[in-house]
C-alpha cells in the first residue's frame, strides 16, 4: 500500500465517479481503476460499489478515515522536514472568497513572493461557509474568512476588521428615500437613522441582495428584521461585483465592504452614488484559519506575517 494509491481513493471519494477523478489526477480511467483495485485487494473488502454516482461502501468509508488522516500526517512530514533541509518551495493553497481575492490577494502575493519566492500560491475560491470543511479535509493549508467560532480541529488568527455598507445611486435615494412614503423625514433623518441600524427608511427600496449564507446576506436578514418589514428584492447574487453593477444601474440599494470600495469602483463611479453606514452590527473579523496540529510549516506562518503587513495602515 503506497500514498500515491490513497490519494487516488480519496480523490475517487471526493468526485464519485471514476472518470470525473481521472480527469483531475491527470491520469487515465483504467490506471485508476487498477489502483483502487490493488488495494481492495490487499485490504480484503469491496472499497466502493461501482456503479453512477460511485458510493463507498462501509469497508470504503473507514478507508477514507484513514487514507485522509495518512495524507495529513505526510503532507506535514515531509513540510517539516523541508523546513529542516531549508527547502523553500513547495505549494501554500489558500480558501479565500472571491472579492478577497480580487481585492487583498495580489497585493499579498506580490509580498510574499519576495520573501518565500520558491512557493506558489494556490487560491481555492469559494463561500466561507465551506472553508472550513476544506481545512479540515486537509484540501487547502490556510483560509482567510469570517468565522462565527473555530471549528473544530481548527485555529484561528486575528486578520483585520471589515465593515459592510449601503450603497445606492443618488437617483434611487432621491426617488425611493428621500421622497419615499416609508417614513415622514428628511433626507438627513434618513441617513441618521439608518447609520443607527434602523432600516425602517428604506422601506420603500429596491435591493440588489446577496445569497442567504453570505456575510451580507446575514447582515441584511438581521437589519429588515428589527426594522419589520420585507424588503423588495429585485436580484440575488454572492458576487459583490455582479451586485455593484445592478446599484450603478439603479436596479436597487445592496451590501457591499467599505474597505474594497476603492478597488472596486472608479472615483467616476462612486460620485454617482450614496454610500452610507448601517450600524455597528454591520462590523466583523476576518481571520486566518489553519488546521491545529503539532507543526505549523514556516510557508504558512510567513504568509500570515506578511498578509498582516500588507494589510497594516
């Protein structure tokens, strides 16, 4: 029994399907299956039932246990020891959603590389909600999300701070606040309240949402909650660039990070619209997730140190 054949089972485990697994292994379908093969051979028992989709079965399910704690406790040998030979290279995979990576991350690895230069960079994007399931499958070495508590089995480091704010088109503002019937105010009393947390004045707003696990998504739930009412949702989208664009056009109000706007939209852009704070719930850390074992591999704990850096004021 050899590493190379429990990564092909695990990837088997991932994918169930044989051909979709050969595929991403860079290896054809009949190699594969002689692997999995070779080792329900020297294990005795059937691994999976071979049928669309591919299920494991019971004897298949505790291989996976073990195949994927081996692959672990390998992966951080043979990093420690390249520490110990001074080897610096190798690949960091990095869990980190799609607006930081746009936003944070090419300035990060622009860093980096002058300091760890023999290391790439993998980013694996996605929702933060499935980070931490990917530490803990050993799929990527570090996150960078919002998390609500550690998970188990993983550690969290302090990052920095972000905070989510309303932007609308001066027009809709106008058109849907300002002179809307939600509320007898003012345009000023509109903005106070609202900084407040208190949503009530955007009664009358179209939004422009992002989807319901989403950061802003919670955020918003929470803010139409006390405010009492249902607001009119006239898209949905978890990529806070999709939803930018709708708000320039005038489509509706949405949630987006006050620290990227500047990245994001164009000076040109952002004189067109209102971009207004919404309380103090609207404020949460972001931080660094990495597995907690014995022995952290100097890439990883390098990458944090420079990340913070970039991100210092």
């Amino acid at each position: 029994m050899n590493f190379l054949s429990m990564d092909y089972f695990i990837m088997i485990a991932k994918e169930r399907s044989f051909t979709k697994a050969a595929k991403r292994l860079g290896i054809t379908q009949q190699t594969l299956s002689a692997h999995i093969a070779n080792l329900e051979r020297e294990v005795g028992c059937d691994l999976v039932v071979r049928h669309v989709p591919l299920e494991l079965t019971y004897a298949g399910e505790t291989f996976l246990r073990y195949a994927t704690g081996f692959q672990h406790d390998h992966t951080m040998m043979m990093q420690e020891f390249n520490d110990i030979a001074h080897d610096e290279t190798g690949v960091l995979r990095v869990a980190v959603a799609h607006t930081r990576e746009r936003t944070i991350m090419p300035r990060i690895i622009a860093a980096y590389q002058r300091k760890r230069p023999g290391i790439m960079v993998d980013m694996v994007e996605g929702a933060n909600e499935r980070h931490a399931r990917r530490l803990i499958d050993g799929e990527v070495d570090i996150a960078i999300a919002h998390f609500d508590r550690a998970p188990v089995g993983v550690e969290l480091v302090d990052f920095y701070s972000e905070e989510m704010v309303l932007i609308m088109s001066n027009r809709l503002w106008m058109s849907a606040v300002a002179g809307g019937s939600a509320c007898d105010i003012g345009s000023d009393e509109a903005e106070r309240r609202i900084a407040q947390g208190d949503c009530l004045p955007l009664k009358d707003c179209p939004f422009i949402l992002g989807q319901p696990d989403d950061i802003d998504g919670h955020i918003a739930a929470e803010l139409f909650r006390r405010a009492g009412f249902r607001p009119q949702v006239r898209a949905r989208s978890g990529n806070l660039q999709t939803a930018l664009a709708l708000t320039q056009l005038g489509v509706g109000a949405s949630l987006t990070i006050r620290q990227f706007l500047d990245e994001m939209l164009d000076a040109e852009s952002r004189r067109d619209l209102r971009v207004l704070p919404i309380g103090e719930d609207a404020r949460y850390a972001i931080s660094f997730g990495i597995r907690r074992q014995s022995y952290q591999w100097s890439a990883i704990t390098d990458f944090i140190q420079v990340a913070r850096e970039v991100l210092t004021p």
